[in-house]
C-alpha cells in the first residue's frame, strides 16, 4: 500500500487525482461535470475520506475518527493498494478488512500533522474576519468604527440636536443608543445588567431612582414620573428592543412552541426606534399628563397596552425621546 497526507489549505494534487482516478463510464459521461463538483465538494470538505475507484454511485465514506472543523478542510489523504487487494463488490467500497487499518492510520497521522503544520497554513485573506489580516489593520478598522459610532450615537445627546434623518437600521443601533442615554445620565435610574445572547429576552436590568425636580413629572421635565415616596427602586426587570413596536407585536401573535415567540406579561420594558404602524389586538397610548400615573420608569414615552392582561409595558421610543431632548424646555 502506497499513500499521500496533506495538511495544508489547497490541494491541487488530490484534486487532479479525482479528476483523472474517478471518472464515470457506462454511458454516464453527460454527468461527468457533475459528478466531479460533487466528489470534490463531498470529500474535500467532509472530513477523511476514502473514494474507491469505479464505483461512483458511493464515492466516499467518512471515517468515525474526525478533527475540528478546520481539520476538515485541510487534511487531504489519497491510498492506493497493490494486488492482490479488492475492493467489496457487493457493498461498492473499500473492503472490509482494511477499515480498522485505515482508522488507525488516519488517527495517528492527524495527531502526528496537526499540532506541527496548523500553524503554518497560509490560509487565503477572503477567509479572514473583516478582511483584516493583520494587528495594524485590525486597530485601523477599529479605530474608524469608533469614530462612526461616536459621530452617529455622541449626536443623541446633545441639547438640540436634529437625528430626524438617522434611522437605526438594526435591533443594535437602538440598544447602543439607549445605553449611551442611560451610561449619559439622560435615561436616568437604569442599571442595564446585560445584552445576553441565547436567552428568550433582550436584556435583564434593575431600576432605583430618587425624587428630585429632574425626575418628577412636571411642564419642564417632561421625561419625569410621578412619587408616592421620596424613590422607587425594583429588581429583575426585562427588556427588549426592537426598531418599531409593531416588530413585538408579531413575536407575542405567534403560537407557542414557534420560534421567536414572546410572552406579553414577561417583558417590562420595550425600548423602540418608532411605534409607527398599526398595532392589531393591542393599543399604545402616547404618554400625556392624563396617564402620567401609570408610568414605571423615567424616560417612558409610550404604553402599551393588551385588552386581555393588566400588564402593562413601558416603552422608550428613540424618536419620540429624540425630540423631547431637543425641546427647549427639557431639564437635565
């Protein structure tokens, strides 16, 4: 038995012999040019595989003993056994005889390669994160991006300021927007405990703020709420961000057990770019003087309301806090 290993992330040798070693014949030529894009997408990126000449109605078989998912792409092996070997002609494989060769074989080669050649793959820069393929680029592109992102979230605090025509384009802009307010003192009260991933809701966060004349509702603190005690202070409340409020109202429409179903009485606090659009079964009332009371946390600029629940979730829309902000009558 003669053999070829590579570790490597191209290999046009193993490709040439694909090409040249397993053909279709019989009559079967008109498929040859398929035939061929699947052997090579099929084996070279499926792991250790074995093809056996003549037999393309299973051309591979993957073996138990794998690597990550970079071994995958980079392990290349070709055997060739003398005579009098045979393939099994009845299952149209590799014989039997040989497979606990092949696996014992396959699993020392990959732990004797992988540890010395993985760091010396030259791997192409397409594959790169960004693109960025070395420190210098990698502080560069991030050195714009915090400019962009103070340029575009800096704006949002600023007495006056005019982001009618900054529309945030993903969940992302509106929850780094709230969190400049809240890490500003804009937004005040809000003690924001995380953004998890892979959890049912957006964010987790406690509240605790003081009576003072910015934070009770008056004329000229319009973002204020109403006491009955010099503060208020609650634990374990949850959030959830959305561009426009109607984006929530499809989540809590759906029928449990389907993906990105929410649950009306679990969120506390939807924070929102706009509440534009029709909100069917639910209501959402613009904060006024007349529902003041109703109000949980500073901020609150909506209410948004299911006729079937008591619940009730406060929601900070970015667009209408935008242009509270920019009044001239708002106190900080």
């Amino acid at each position: 038995m003669t053999g070829y290993v590579s570790y490597s992330s191209h290999n046009k040798l193993y490709e040439d012999a694909v090409d040249k070693l397993l053909s279709l014949d019989n009559g079967l030529m008109d498929a040859e040019e398929s035939f061929q894009e699947y052997v090579k997408n099929s084996c070279i990126n499926g792991g250790f595989v074995i093809s056996v000449k003549g037999f393309p109605n299973r051309p591979k078989h993957t073996f138990i003993q794998r690597g990550g998912s970079e071994d995958k792409n980079r392990t290349f092996m070709i055997y060739d056994f003398d005579d009098p070997y045979r393939p099994d002609y009845g299952r149209k494989n590799y014989a039997n005889v040989v497979h606990a060769l092949l696996l014992e074989m396959e699993k020392q080669i990959m732990l004797t390669i992988r540890p010395i050649k993985r760091n010396y793959i030259i791997k192409p820069n397409t594959a790169a994160t960004h693109g960025v393929v070395g420190l210098a680029e990698a502080k560069q592109l991030l050195k714009d991006d915090e400019a962009n992102l103070r340029n575009q979230y800096s704006k949002a605090i600023e007495e006056n300021s005019d982001l009618a025509d900054s529309k945030p384009v993903y969940e992302l802009d509106v929850m780094l927007e709230f969190l400049v307010y809240v890490n500003s003192g804009v937004l005040k009260g809000f003690k924001v405990l995380g953004c998890p991933t892979g959890i049912m809701l957006d964010g987790l966060f406690d509240y605790e703020i003081e009576r003072s004349e910015i934070t009770e509702y008056s004329p000229s603190a319009p973002l204020g709420i109403r006491f009955g005690s010099a503060s208020k202070k609650y634990g374990g409340k949850w959030l959830e961000y959305k561009v426009h409020a109607d984006s929530l109202i499809t989540d809590l429409k759906r029928n449990p057990g389907e993906p990105g179903k929410k649950w009306f009485e679990t969120i506390d606090l939807l924070v929102c770019f706009d509440v534009d659009g029709e909100i069917e079964d639910y209501s959402i009332e613009e904060v006024v003087e007349d529902n003041i009371d109703a109000l949980t946390y500073f901020g609150v600029t909506h209410l948004l309301r299911n006729g079937s629940s008591e619940h009730v979730i406060q929601v900070i829309s970015i667009k209408k806090l935008r242009h509270i902000l920019a009044s001239p009558t708002t106190v900080e």
